[in-house]
C-alpha cells in the first residue's frame, strides 16, 4: 500500500513532468491566436467562400471589438490600481498574519483569490500575489512559494466566469458590446439567467470548497516547502513614488483636489444609474462596474500623482489583451460572414456538427469539453465567446437548451485550461518573480480534480432548467 509520502512524490512527479512539457511546447499567447485565425482562413476557403470575402470579412471584423476591448483592457487596469493603493496593502499586510502554517497559508490565498475573484480576476490576482508577498515576508513559517503563487491563480482557474466580471455575462447583458450579428442570434441575457441563478452560486460554492481543499491537501509539509529564497526570489518590499514635489508647477499632482473632483463625479453619476435602473442593472454595465474600480483607484491613492504611478504599472498587463481581442472579432466575423455559394458560414456548419453530434442530454458535457479544450489554444474569457457563440448558442436553440445556462456551461469550462496555461498567470508571476513552470505543476493537480467535477454539475445542474427563445 503507497505511503502518504509516497502518494505525494508520485502527484509531484507527474506536476513536474506537466510542467517540462509546457515550458517546452507552449507557445506565447499571440501565437495561439494567429494561429485560430489561419485555421478558419483554411476552413472557410475549404467550404468555398471566395477568398476576397474572407479578406473583407477579417478587415471588417477586426475592430468590431473595440468596445469591448478597451473594456476589458480597463477591469486590468481598474483592478490594479485598487489592489496597488496604500490602503489595501495595509488590509493585505493584516491578512497575511492570520495562518499559521504554511500549508494553511496556502489555503488561505486559495480562498482569498476564488472569493476576490467574484467581484473582479484582474483585482483577485493582484491582490492574492500581494497577499502571498506579505505571508512570505514573515518568516515565521515556511510558506511554499510555488504552491502559494499557484493557489494566487485559482481565481482564474475556478470561478471567475462564475462572478460580476465574467466576460461572457458581461456581454451578453450588454447590447452594445455585441457584434449585430451574435446578438441575432443570442439575444440578451440578464444577469439573473446567468451568473445570479441559484445552480450557479451552488456550482461556485462546490468548486471553491474543493479546490481550497485540494490547495491544502496537495502543498508539501514544512520539511519539503521551498521558499522563496529558495527560489533566488527577493521580498524587500517597494518604495512609495511619492516624494513630494519640487516646483510649483507640480503641486496638482500631488494635492488630493483633482481626484476628489473626479471622485464626486463619478460617485453622483452611480447615484443616478443605480436610482433609475436599480443596483442589479446598473452594475451589469462593463462601464458602469469599470468606472467603479477607477473611482476606487482614484480615492484610495489620494493624489494624481500615486495614482497615475500605479496605471503605468498596470499598463504591462494589458498588451496581450490589446493585440490579441481584435483578431477574436476577426475569427467571429469569419465565421458568420464568409460564406459560399449556398450561403452556408462555418457557424452553421459548425452548429448544425453540434445540433447533430449531441441531444439534449448531454449537450452540457460536450460543450464543456469544447470550450476547455479550445481555452488552451485561445486563452480568452470574452474574446473566445465572441468566436464559440454564434454557433454554440445556435446549436443551444435547436435542441432547446437554456440560453442561460449554456453561457454558465461556457464560464466554468473555459476557466479550466487557465490551470495549465500561463497566459493568465503573467501578473502573478510578475508581481512574484516566478516562471510558469514554478506553478503548473500544483494547478496541474487541480486541473486533474476540478475538470470532472465540473463537467458533472454543468450536466446535474442544467437538467433542472428549461428552454426560453433567445430575447432581443
């Protein structure tokens, strides 16, 4: 009979021979998405639409989602100006005295992260890698820096899709953020159809109970523990930018006047939103929840100053998201506008394939598979929607299957290739000083749990509702 000590070796073993593997075959995130772009030139040539409408439908659907990228690009930015203030490193220093052994400080940061991630991922990162900082300044416990800068990714890996800042909710409760020919065929969808029914909050509450389990259960005892200056990782802590000015042109920048203007304006126009549509409503705007977060940022730096400091340091972790959304408009406008001769576009192809290949039954399971497979190769919450919905959500239709829930099928799927991909570790391991291979090989671990677990309540879960026509 295997020894616990052994079990364990045997699970970090096959973490580390995941990690090898991904290090050396992974490429960077751009390279996925030029790649997705070649496949659908090839496959839509292949079904026979004229090549110049191929051209004109990647031209066209290149800056369809501009809207959406700059929205995107700003619950970064909101969220890391937050997460990056004075006050909420004091609240993170706080926090990180609470645990006192290092496995439960790894569970600690697991939780910390789903939680956070509810109400905002770009925010939860942040804030469960400084969180992981503030642990390992202790030195009071041996806090493994590897397993704690993996739990700081679970928010990602687990429910984010599941909360407010969920890219696929988000759009499709939002009219204007849609391309005109996705929301003919989805419809809008308020948020109480998706991320607010009660089998999503029940799929939310198990997968974080399991995965905080699994962060405690898989990180190594004290006496195997890395930490971080087993790492060659320092954690002297950053100096304020802040130093005062020296001329008197410079005395705005550091007086609080111009961010509390800004502060009252924004704060009178949410009264408003959330007067005249009520609290639901209003947040489910990407503007209004990103203006949230901007007007946090502003208060809590106090000066113009500390605040644009913090937005410079933000700005790194948005290029992707900058260079890499517009070809999802593009790969979306390819898929519904190129077409052949009979008419037929990859999206009915592809959703007719769906209609066919699965029932009602088991659609749930089988677009789960989809969409955590196509996640590894297009590691996009709202860009690879805008791709999967025209045809998915069609296919949804057919079989009548809840236009809700199919979105929520997509959400908890699509977050269980960020365990093994690294796109959306990047600001942590910035802000930690550590490489993927540091972390995939206890994601890994809970790739291997959460992805059938989750596969099983999508399909429990969805059986217990019924079909509504989508509404315009």
């Amino acid at each position: 009979m295997d020894t616990p000590a052994r079990a364990e070796s045997r699970l970090a073993a096959l973490a580390q021979i995941s990690c090898s593997w991904c290090e050396r075959w992974f490429p960077d995130a751009y390279v996925f998405a030029v790649v997705a772009v070649a496949v659908v030139v090839i496959a839509a040539l292949l079904l026979g639409a004229p090549p110049a409408q191929v051209a004109a439908s990647f031209g066209e659907g290149y800056w369809s989602l501009i809207p959406f990228t700059m929205q995107m690009t700003f619950i970064v930015i909101g969220g890391y100006v937050t997460a990056d203030s004075p006050p909420v490193s004091k609240l993170i220093q706080r926090l990180g005295v609470v645990p006192r052994t290092g496995r439960s400080a790894v569970m600690l940061v697991a939780l910390f992260a789903m939680l956070m991630s509810l109400i905002h991922w770009g925010l939860a990162l942040i804030l469960a890698s400084l969180l992981v900082r503030a642990i390992a300044q202790r030195g009071d416990l041996r806090l493994d820096y590897r397993a704690a800068g993996a739990a700081a990714c679970l928010g990602m890996g687990s429910v984010w899709a599941l909360g407010l800042s969920s890219s696929a909710a988000q759009l499709q409760a939002n009219a204007a953020s849609m391309p005109p020919a996705m929301r003919a065929i989805t419809g809008l969808i308020p948020f109480t159809e998706t991320i607010f029914r009660w089998q999503s909050l029940l799929l939310a509450a198990v997968i974080i109970a399991v995965s905080a389990w699994t962060a405690w259960r898989s990180a190594p005892d004290d006496k195997r523990a890395r930490v971080a200056q087993d790492l060659g990782v320092s954690l002297e802590s950053r100096k304020a930018s802040d130093l005062g000015h020296t001329r008197p042109g410079e005395w705005l920048e550091h007086s609080p006047i111009p961010n509390a203007l800004i502060v009252v304006l924004i704060a009178t126009w949410l009264v408003q939103q959330v007067a005249a549509k009520g609290p639901l409503v209003a947040i489910s705007s990407l503007n209004t929840y990103n203006l949230v977060f901007i007007m946090l940022g502003l208060l809590l730096h106090w000066t113009p100053r500390r605040f644009i400091d913090s937005v410079m340091r933000s700005v790194p972790n948005v290029a992707s998201i900058l260079i890499q959304f517009p070809f999802m408009g593009a790969i979306a406008a390819m898929l519904t506008g190129a077409a052949n001769s009979r008419g037929t576009t990859l999206a009915t192809v592809l959703s007719d394939a769906f209609t066919h290949v699965a029932s009602h039954d088991t659609f749930a399971l089988l677009i789960g598979i989809y969409s955590a497979v196509l996640g590894l190769f297009i590691p996009s919450g709202g860009g690879k929607w805008v791709i999967e919905a025209p045809y998915v959500m069609q296919a949804a239709s057919n079989l009548h299957y809840n236009l809700g829930w199919t979105v929520q099928i997509y959400n908890a799927a699509e977050a269980l290739p960020n365990l093994i991909n690294p796109f959306w570790m990047l600001p942590v391991l910035g802000v930690l000083g550590l490489k993927a291979r540091d972390l995939i090989g206890y994601s890994f671990i809970q790739f291997l749990i959460n992805t059938p677990l989750v596969l099983f309540l999508l399909w429990l879960l969805g059986g217990t509702l019924s079909y509504h026509p989508a509404t315009q």
